[in-house]
C-alpha cells in the first residue's frame, strides 16, 4: 500500500514514518499538496540500487575494450527498432 504523508510528519510523526520505511515501503512526502521526496529504508535503497553499480561496471569494462561511440539519438532509435521488431 502506497503510504503519503505530508512533509510536516517527518518532523512531527518521525517515529510513525520510520515504522511506515522500515516496513519495506518508502514514505512519498508532499509539500502543499504536491510531491516532496520520498522517504525509504537503507536496506529498500541498496536493493534497488543492488545492480547498477554492478552495470556501470560492465558498461565502463565494455567501453574500455570496443572503440565504438553511439549518439543518444542512435542508442533510442536503435533501441526502438529493437522493440517494434
């Protein structure tokens, strides 16, 4: 279940919000309404950036070993070429 809370609550109702993250949810803050930050556990926030160190990585090797540079305009039409294949 998504939690929102206003961003007055990290304040007031810290403890409230920290059981809410350490749930395994993250907490969406709003300000006046609209979209703060959102608010999550270390453990959620290293599984959901588990592997992209881990990509980067791959990605610098790979750039390392092969001399060929795309445009951003070549990566997105070749990627949608690949999807509507």
């Amino acid at each position: 279940m998504i939690t929102i809370r206003p961003v007055s609550d990290l304040r007031n109702k810290f403890t409230d919000i920290e059981t809410a993250v350490n749930g395994g949810e993250p907490v969406f803050l709003t300000k006046n309404g609209y979209g703060s930050m959102v608010v999550m556990s270390i453990d959620a926030y290293s599984r959901m950036t588990r592997n992209v160190e881990q990509a980067l990585d791959e990605a610098d090797e790979y750039a390392s070993k092969h001399s060929e540079r795309m445009t951003h305009d070549e990566v997105f039409s070749k990627l949608r070429s690949q999807i509507n294949e």
